[in-house]
C-alpha cells in the first residue's frame, strides 16, 4: 500500500527507491545500499560479484542493465573471478551489459 512509504524522501538523484514486495509474506523490503558498489540491491551470494538491483522481471528471470564502464569498475573490487573474466572481454562502448538471473 502506497501509504506504507510516504515517509521516503527523493535525495535528489534520479535512482530513485527500489522495494521488493513479497507475495507470500505480504511484507516490502526496502533493499540495503551495498557500500562497496553503491547499488541498492540483492546481495550476491553465489560468488561474491556485485550487488543485483532488478529492473525487469518476465516469468522466472530478472534482468539488470549497467552500463559498461560501471561493470569495469566493479569488476576491480569484486571478488568474484567470473565478473572479472566478463569485464576484461568489455570496452566502454559495451552498453548495456544486462544481467540476468534465473529466480527459484
């Protein structure tokens, strides 16, 4: 419900808030800001790559897009040797890199 959020305030910024709603709780989750990549997101447990922000969900998979030179970035201070193997196949001009996630 709208209501639940009035108390959220824009900084400014064009990011904006990202909620996750639960069907099945029928609670929302406002994600924590992942200080080492400043992304609002789900944090990556699999390999310890940067924090997932969801922009768009078609049935089981969710979907991110960033730009190149920010998954370059991430890339130096993940610890995750996959992520770093994908950023060194890219150039600036790579955009968008998507991101997908297969939802269980």
């Amino acid at each position: 419900p709208k209501n639940e959020f009035t108390h959220l305030k824009m900084d400014g910024s064009d990011k904006g808030y990202k909620l996750i709603y639960d069907k099945t709780s029928g609670k929302t989750y406002i994600p924590k800001q992942d200080s080492r990549y400043k992304i609002a997101g789900f944090e990556n447990d699999i390999d310890n790559g940067p924090t997932f922000s969801p922009s768009y969900v078609a049935g089981n998979k969710v979907y991110s897009f960033i730009d190149a030179i920010d998954f370059i970035d991430y890339a130096e201070i993940s610890k995750s040797q996959q992520v770093k193997e994908i950023a060194s196949k890219l150039t600036e001009e790579s955009n968008p890199v998507i991101m997908e996630v297969t939802l269980k």
